[in-house]
C-alpha cells in the first residue's frame, strides 16, 4: 500500500481526525497488517490510537510519529491453541469468558469513557467485538476490517463444546451488529453479524526489498516460481500444491475509506449484500440451530439479515441468494412463467415439495404411508404439463385490536412468517384424474366437472385428507347457491367442514363477481384467513381476475361469516392481503379503512406464543361475546334516541320521566345525541361519553329472550341471539370502546422516543386488553400463564436492578386459547426470556408451546406465480367457475 496519486489512494484531509483502532488478541497477523492501514491514516495527518495487546515494536518499527498512540489493552483471546492447527475449543471459550464476557460491564464503562476522553471520530475494530458496543454506546460510528469474525469460529466451538456456552455467540454477533460496515478482506468466512459489506482487496505491508533482492538473499534463481507459505506454528517441511496457488492479486488502500467515514460520508455495498449477508446467516445459523427452542434463540442480527430480503432460515446453507440462482438451484423442475419468489423460502420448500408428488414413489410402513396420505391423494391430481398458479396467504399476529374489529376499531396487525400457499390448476373434464370414488359418479358420455381438495397436515389436525365434490352443487337452477345453502351443505360432515374456507371461496365469486397451509391452526394467528386469501387469489389468477387485496379481503370474510358461519371481523383477511413484513398494518375496521403501515422500530420485537389451546372464531365463546356487543350498541341507541327525543320536547323540564336531568342534555348537545343514536360502530363513542352517560344504562347480563321483547333485533347480519341464553353485555360493550382509545395511544407510543418508560407504558396497554378479554369472557387458563410468565419475568428482573427485555404480553385474535403476543427490547436478553418462558411452560403444562417470530409480505405483496410443471388444489373449476364469472 502507498500514498499516490490515484482516486483509491489516501489524500490529506482538510481535518485531523481521531481514530480508535482495536486490534484483537489473537497472534500478531492482525496487527502487523493493521500498521499499513494506520500508516497511511497518520501519512494522511490524523492521530490514530491503537488499542492492542501486541508489542510496541510491532507498530514502531514502521511508524515513528507522534501521531501514533499506543495503549496496551486486552479485550479478547481469540482461539488457544496447542500448535497451528490444534484448538482447545472448551479452553477457548472459557478463556473468552474470562476476558471478555464476566468483565464486560466494567470493560464497555471504562471503554466509553476512554473513547470520549481522546474525541475519537472513529473507531476501527480487527476484529474486537466489545469495541463496537463501545463506540455505538458512546455515540462513534464504527468499522470493522476483517476476513473472520468470532462469532463464526465460536460457533464451531459450540458445537463440540457444549451448547451453554450458546451466549458466547449471540453476544459477539449482538456487538458485530453495532458497527456500520464491513470491510471485507480475501479469504473471508461467513460473516453474518455485519449490516453492509464492502469488499476491498488484500492489506499488506509495504516492501522494504525488491523482489530481486529477497531472491538475491535466498539464493533462489529467477526461472524457480516462488509463493512464501507465511503461517505462524507450522511444522517444517510442507508444500503447497500449485492448484491452490493465487493469481492476480493487487491492493487497494483501505484507509480511505476509514478517513471517508470519519468525515461522515456515507459507503453502501452493491444491491446483493443483503442476500449475500443472508447467505453467511444460514451457514452460521444452521450451526447453531439444532438445540430444541432454536427458533427463540435466533439475535437480532439474524432475524434483520432474513428479513432484509424476506426469507426465513430454512435453505440449504451456502450458495449465492440471488433471484436466477435460486430459482435454479431449489426449484429445478418449474419453469416460472409469471411472478417472483420475494426470497421466500417457505415458497420454495412449498414447490419443491409439489415437485415431489410427480415422482409418485411412496414407500414405507403402512403407518409411514398413512401419515402421507394428503401427499399421495395429491399426487393423482396435476398434469403436470399444464399451467399451475400459485398464491401465497401469511397468517397475523394480533399485536392489538383483536375482536374490537368488528365494532370498528383500530387495529395494529402484523404478518407473520408462517404461511399458507394454495396451488390451482385448469383442467377440463375430459384431462381431469379422479380418484376412484369421484370416477364412479362420472358420466362416460359427458364428465361432469369437479372439485378434487387436499389438504395437508390433515393427520396431525384430525380431518380429512381429501375433499371433492361436483361443481354443479354450487348452482341452484341458474343462479348460485345462497350462503345459508352453502352454509348447511359444508356443515353436514364436521370432518369436511375445513373445506368450506376452501370452496367457499368459489361460491362467493360467483355471487359477488357474477388449496396447503404452514399457519399452525387453531392457535389464534389466523390460519382460516390465511386459508381463503391463499385460494381466493390462486382462482382469481387462474381465472385472469384482477382483484385489489382489500376488495379480496372483504370477499374472504364473506366467506367466513356466511359459508363457513364464523361471525369473525375483516382484520384478519384484510392483514392477509395487505399486510407487508416488518411493518403493522394500522387500520380502522369501518369496514376496512388502511391508514398507514407502521414500521416497527428496531428497538422493538414482537413474539407470539402459542398456549396449546385449541383457538376458533367459530366457538361459542367468540359468537356469544360478539352478541353482547351489538346488544350493548343496540342499548346505547335506544339510550340515545331517549334522550335525543327529550331534549328536544321536553328541555325546560327539570327532570324527566326517564329520571335523568335534562341539563344533562343541554350539556352533551343535541347533534352529539344525533350521531350516537345512529351509531354505527361502538368504537365512534369515545370513552368519556360512555361513562358519563351510557355506562350505568348496560346491564351486566341479558337474557335473550328478555332483550328481544324490549329491541326486536340486534342489528347484526353474521350472529343470531338464542332466546334462552344469557348474554353479559356490559363488559363486550365496553371493551371496543377502550381498546379503540388503548389503540390509539399505542400507535402514537410505538414511534415516540425510544425510552424504558416508552416500553413500559405500551406493555401496559397490551397487559389492559388482556384483562378486558378475561372480562369479556374470553380468557384461558394457558394464555393467563403465558401472560404471567411474562410478568414474572419483568418483574424478576426490575427487582434485581437489571434492564428490562420482556415489556407486555396478551391474548390474541378471537381469544378462549390460542396465542399470546409478546413485545419486547430487540435484544439477546429478550430472545433468551422468551426460550425460558417456553420452557417454563412446557415444565407447567407438558406442553412445548410454539414461537412465531418474524414477518413476511401479504398476499397483495406477493402477487402469483404461474408456471409450468406441479402444484397442489386441483380442479376444471376455473374454466367452469370462470364462465360463470364472465356471463355474471
């Protein structure tokens, strides 16, 4: 490396900077390449503080300036080893502890305090993880110059020794984070910690002889080709083999860019390091994955790396992540004809499992054989030469909001990673493969269309495998049937009940315009939403409809509310459909309004956590909750019109016959009375007035019977109100209300200022809903011990004077079970709460509960992919569903 005169060489800066250059402890390799770097930087005319625990004369000897501070501090270890390739993984980690870890708060305090005491404008790490904690705690932009991280050769250490020492990893990887680029050397491992990667040439020192001179003093002639092999430790007398000999090496001044970045200039990599660095995340995170619990034990750094282009860590580890390499290495059997993967691995596993079902080889027990039934029934359906669309549906986790949707709320949704994926393809009868009971029903004349479902996962979810039906049952004369026929049609085998999220999806196309799940079921995140986005929008491609995601979401409810006969609100299909990773969809259910995509702060995580109690929308529970709101609206309109029609006749009377004083109107006004006593959505009626006026109108309880005889009706298309049931009103009615105020003080806290305080006042409100649930009736016993393990935890640790990681937690979606949602710091700390929550539940309950973590786009995002070879719901439907489509 030298100073010249080239646009890549160091030119003197107007300013004279301060660099901090940590250097780790591992050998001299790294310091001695380190002199050329803080050579130039001093040539440039800056003061470079070298923090190291490498000899003075390593530096010196090369550098003789005042601008050259050298101070004698050890903050890592780096491997112990026996000889050059002999490593004692157990020692060195333990060492490392010793140095690094058991000193830590002491080391960042004295650390910070240094770095400030010298204003340094940068600080440079090879490779010292704990330097770039410092520097992010003391406000200093950091770089790291490396070609291996610790955190990649640890890793490797765990595995052999012991996976306590787990921590180790996640810490370094954690500080890694903390720094603004890398800049990448040759020879590099994965390196998956680091945000941005810039790759520059080899560093070097400088020559103090010309190569005649070093042959010269060898007595080596100039026709012998000559590599020196340096590596500190080896035995005498090896040989390199000539294949593993390099070609065209050259230098490029990395200094530079520390000076560039010291000034402020900004330095991003090429478009590809996002894949790139997700490529190094998996092979270093199927390392340390194969523990029991590993999906909460994933940093932060991880889970930004997969999102960054949407993926989730389930490929195969190395290769390049890039769009025609990924299709060409996982999906080798289809041909895309339309639509992207989006980096979606779940994609990928999906279609290669469909590629599968071509092979038609199933061998095994008859037990083995019976698990995959859906795979086999699959496997008759497709021709594989046809066209197949694919969609792809995620399910949400309820962050707040939940069953206040239906009374217009706003609700804050975010799409998680576990999705459903439904594949159509367009037969006509006489292409169509029936299975033997279907081919009995057919006509040799004339095949009668049909509808052929399978539904994975059936074995585990005790339901059918298989669903068919004739596409004529959906026609009564001309005309589709109606939803309360379809309704009692799916109804008549609860086995096969499942399948009306599936073909009712038809049904309401029909009328309104003229399919394998990964969403775990009954666990509260919407996997029936998830279920009819997925197939509304295969059909809807398969058929060339153009369906806007909201107006998708509002056909999907339908069929929910009517043909499958769930009285569920729209959040659920609206986050499905238009929902985006990484972000919560805000929006207001009146019916189905989108305000704004909210970005969840780095600083901020959500978990979901599943209780093992089996969640439906379906249940009575839900339905008898949602008949208490509408009979409490129906209350405070009937309340309202009272007393709008008194303080219109009646305003000088003191009091009237109803025993409330018409000052009391006076007060409220007349156009306020107006609007309440059509009040569309309990959520439009703010807090206040419910309590200052409506509230002691609400009964806590109402039989059905005796509501019916004083309203007739409450004023709800999807429920219907069982006489001889009692209803508790008060607390359904009251909770949209305030869960619409928790909302919005939610939202408004989520992008304020990031503080404990901030954290602690949204785990409140969060730890408010979940109470007004139980009230409401729709608490479970797993959930109440998930919440208050959470609880435990932030308590335990606020007693202990320690920082808090686990802020809120409540119930989820349509309650009686199903999941729970966590907020928390975006941390390590956190990811190891939330496994120890697990497995606390697990001692509690015998039941291992399952984490959602992670985000993935909607439906909407995702759009459809076409292509040629396999896939997996199989039908003429769309030819016959589509003419039916086009003449409406």
């Amino acid at each position: 490396m030298r100073i010249g005169n080239g646009d890549d060489h160091v030119s003197a800066s107007r300013k004279r900077l301060v660099f901090a250059y940590y250097i780790t402890g591992h050998g001299f390799g790294h310091a001695t390449r380190v002199v050329e770097v803080v050579r130039h930087l001093i040539d440039a005319g800056h003061n470079v503080h070298v923090v190291t625990g490498a000899p003075d004369f390593v530096f010196t000897t090369e550098i003789q300036s005042p601008n050259l501070h050298i101070r004698r501090v050890l903050l890592d270890c780096g491997a112990v080893q026996a000889d050059a390739l002999t490593v004692d993984r157990l020692a060195s980690l333990e060492k490392y502890s010793k140095t690094a870890v058991e000193p830590r708060a002491s080391i960042l305090a004295t650390e910070v305090e240094w770095l400030n005491s010298i204003k340094a404008d940068l600080v440079v790490s090879d490779v010292v993880p704990v330097a770039c904690r410092a520097a992010a705690d003391a406000g200093i932009r950091s770089v790291c110059v490396t070609n291996f991280s610790w955190d990649f050769i640890y890793a490797e250490y765990v595995m052999a020794a012991g996976y306590h020492r787990r921590s180790i990893v996640w810490q370094i990887a954690e500080d890694y984070s903390q720094c603004e680029f890398l800049l990448r050397l040759p020879g590099y491992c994965p390196m998956p910690a680091f945000r941005d990667v810039i790759d520059v040439p080899l560093v070097v020192r400088r020559l103090h002889k010309s190569r005649m001179e070093v042959r010269k003093d060898l007595g080596i002639g100039n026709e012998v080709k000559l590599v020196i092999f340096n590596f500190g430790g080896q035995p005498a007398g090896w040989n390199l083999k000539e294949e593993f000999l390099p070609a065209g090496w050259r230098c490029l001044v990395a200094a530079r860019i520390l000076q560039d970045t010291a000034v402020g200039r900004n330095y991003a990599s090429d478009k590809f390091s996002g894949s790139r660095r997700l490529r190094d995340a998996i092979v270093l995170g199927y390392q340390l994955q194969r523990a029991p619990g590993r999906e909460v034990s994933i940093p932060d750094w991880y889970r930004l790396a997969e999102n960054e282009v949407g993926l989730h860590p389930a490929l195969p580890s190395g290769g390049q992540i890039e769009k025609g390499a990924l299709m060409e290495s996982c999906i080798e059997d289809f041909e895309i004809l339309h639509g992207e993967l989006h980096g979606l691995s779940d994609t990928v596993a999906f279609l290669k499992s469909l590629s599968g079902l071509g092979q038609g080889i199933y061998s095994g027990s008859s037990t083995e054989k019976r698990q995959l039934r859906d795979h086999i029934a699959a496997a008759g359906l497709f021709n594989w030469e046809e066209e197949i669309f694919v969609a792809r549906a995620p399910g949400r986790l309820d962050v707040m909001g939940g069953i206040a949707d239906y009374s217009g709320s706003l609700v804050l949704q975010m799409p998680i990673r576990e999705a459903c994926h439904v594949a159509v393809q367009r037969n006509p009868p006489s292409k169509h493969k029936l299975w033997k009971h279907a081919l009995a029903r057919q006509n040799a004349d004339e095949p009668t269309p049909l509808l052929q479902i399978v539904s994975y996962g059936s074995e585990l979810n005790n339901r059918a495998p298989t669903f068919d039906m004739d596409l004529s049952d959906f026609m009564d004369g001309d005309q589709p049937i109606t939803y309360e026929k379809a309704y009692k049609y799916f109804a008549q085998d609860p086995s096969q009940k499942w399948a009306a999220y599936v073909a009712g999806t038809i049904v309401v196309l029909m009328s309104e315009l003229g399919v394998s799940s990964a969403v775990p079921e009954g666990k509260g995140v919407s996997s029936s939403a998830a279920v009819e986005v997925a197939t509304m929008s295969a059909i809807a491609a398969a058929h060339g409809l153009n369906i806007l995601p909201r107006d998708l979401a509002l056909l999907c409810q339908k069929v929910e509310n009517h043909i499958v006969g769930a009285p569920c609100g729209v959040m659920d299909q609206m986050t499905s459909a238009c929902g985006e990773a990484n972000k919560l969809l805000a929006m207001v259910c009146q019916p189905a309004e989108v305000k704004e995509l909210v970005v969840i702060p780095t600083h901020t995580r959500f978990w979901g956590i599943d209780s093992g109690i089996r969640h439906s929308v379906g249940g009575a529970d839900y339905g008898s909750v949602r008949i208490g709101t509408f009979m409490g609206r129906k209350v405070i309109k009937s309340t309202a019109s009272v007393l709008l029609s008194e303080s219109l006749t009646n305003r000088n009377t003191p009091q009237s016959d109803s025993g409330i004083n018409s000052d009391e109107f006076e007060e409220h006004g007349i156009e306020l009375l107006r609007a309440e006593a059509s009040l569309d959505y309990l959520c439009n009626l703010s807090t206040q007035r419910y309590e200052a006026v409506y509230a002691k109108n609400i009964p806590e309880q109402m039989l059905g019977e005796t509501f019916l005889e004083k309203y007739t009706d409450h004023d709800d298309s999807v429920t219907v109100i069982d006489s001889k049931c009692e209803y508790g009103v008060r607390a359904p009615a009251k909770h949209p209300i305030y869960e619409n105020f928790r909302v919005k003080a939610f939202k408004s806290l989520l992008t304020a200022a990031r503080t404990d305080e901030q954290l602690s006042s949204l785990g409140e409100l969060m730890y408010q809903c979940h109470y007004s649930y139980n009230d409401c009736g729709l608490g479970s016993d797993g959930t109440d011990r998930l919440v208050k393990l959470v609880q435990e935890m932030q308590h335990h640790r606020l007693s202990q004077n320690e920082n808090g990681s686990l802020f809120g937690a409540k119930i989820t979606g349509g309650g009686s079970g199903g999941s729970v949602c966590i907020m928390g710091k975006n941390c390590v700390q956190s990811s190891q709460d939330i496994l120890e929550i697990q497995q606390r539940y697990k001692a509690a309950t015998g039941f291992l509960p399952h984490i959602f973590e992670g985000s993935s786009p909607g439906a909407g995002k995702f759009g459809y992919l076409k292509e040629v070879d396999p896939i997996e719901i199989s039908s003429d439907l769309c030819r016959w569903v589509g003419e039916r489509i086009t003449n409406k």
